[in-house]
C-alpha cells in the first residue's frame, strides 16, 4: 500500500458524458502527479498540481481538467468522454520539500481509476 | 525533449536464475533521477528501485540492482533469484533534477517479464 487513494476504483460511462476522478496523496505530500495509461499512448503525464496550484501540464486535452484543494486532495475531471479515453488513470504524489525526508524526488502511485467509455 | 527507450517487450526467466532488463534514455540534463517501476496483473505501480545520477555508486534493494552507466545513458535492471511473484511489466522511468524544472516522470514502453516455474 502505497498511502495514495483513488477513487472510484471502476468507472463506466457513456460517450460525451462527464466524470470525476478524486485522488487523496500520502500523508505530507505536496505535490499531485496525473497519468494515464493507454494502450496505445502508455503512461502519459497529464497534470501536476503542487500545494494546491498548477505546476506542470504535459498532454492533456482541453477537455480535461484538474485542481488541487487546501486538504491537497485532487481531483481530475473529464468532460465530453469519447471512445478514446477509455484508459486507467493514475495518480501519484511525491513530497518534493528536500527538507522534510529524504526521497523527496520519489512518486508514490496509487492504485488508478479505470475508465471505460461504452 | 527526454526519451526514456526499452527495446525488449517481452523477456523470460527461469525461477530462481537471474535476468536482466535494459533501458536506455536521452537527456542533455546533468542533473536527473531513474527508477523501475514494476506493473503486476493488479496493475498497481510498485516503486522497485531508484537511482541519482550524480550518484557513481549503483543502487541496490534486495534481490534488485541496477547498473548505471551514464556516460552511456544506460540503466539496466538485474533480478537475483527471480521469483514467480517478480512476474510484471516493468516500467523504466526518467524525472528531471534540475531546479524549476518540470518534475514529471517519463517513461519507457515496458518490458513483460514471464517467469517460468
């Protein structure tokens, strides 16, 4: 067990529908990681928040979006759901603050949320 | 742009030999982190092992050791005594070092490792 927690576990919807995926870090972490694993992509980054504002994007599309709240808890939201973005979505967190342990550079995943569009 | 390269798919080992897996990664940074990751039929991403590049010596948890070779940008795994719960994908993945700069992974294709009783 990692200490990261996801939810929902399984998620199943339909075409242009909207779905929100909720992630709660370790324990201290500040900073939250967004993946998604495709089959024909692999793990991709998607967003990082860090103590609650937008550190990073990579490919992400403009119909997906995310936050970060003051309880460091995530949220990833998905809108207009296609076929194509069927896939498991991970996130991860990692502390990042060099003075607080000593693997501050390692991410931490949590188990993923597997979305099924239909 | 970083690129993290497995070119095995596929490998297999006999329980209780010893296998290596190899990754390759490009980089003009100086500063940067490795890691495997191990994906099991779960689907879980189970840390493995990690590795500083400013760090000569090779890291080293358990049964798992790598070999860094930086000048040749080259970060193989090595599993000793394999065992039937090593069975995953495993994922070899790059993060940059350098001050404020973006700290996300990037990661290889994976490597299916098989193995055989």
């Amino acid at each position: 067990d990692s200490g990261v927690t996801q939810t929902p576990k399984h998620l199943i919807t339909a075409t242009g529908q909207r779905v929100t995926l909720r992630c709660s870090p370790r324990s201290g972490d500040l900073s939250v990681y967004w993946y998604q694993q495709s089959l024909d992509q692999g793990l991709q980054f998607l967003i990082q928040y860090y103590n609650g504002e937008e550190r990073a994007k990579g490919n992400i599309l403009e119909r997906f979006s995310a936050q970060q709240f003051p309880d460091l808890h995530s949220e990833l939201n998905l809108s207009s759901l296609e076929l194509g973005d069927s896939a498991l979505y991970f996130c991860a967190s990692s502390v990042e603050v060099r003075e607080v342990a000593e693997h501050t550079d390692t991410q931490y995943f949590g188990p993923g949320t597997r979305l099924t569009v239909l | 742009a970083q690129t993290v390269t497995q070119s095995q798919p596929e490998m297999s080992v006999q329980e209780a030999e010893t296998v290596t897996l190899s990754c390759t990664y490009d980089t003009s940074e100086s500063d940067y982190y490795l890691f495997w990751y191990k994906q099991p039929p779960s689907r879980q991403m189970i840390l493995v092992i990690r590795q500083e590049a400013y760090k000569q010596q090779n890291a080293t948890e358990n049964r798992f050791s790598v070999n860094f070779q930086k000048a040749a940008k080259s970060f193989s795994l090595k599993i000793s005594d394999s065992q039937l719960g090593d069975a995953a994908m495993y994922f070899c993945a790059y993060r940059s070092g350098i001050s404020g700069s973006a700290r996300q992974l990037t990661f290889g294709s994976g490597t299916q490792l098989t193995v055989l009783p």
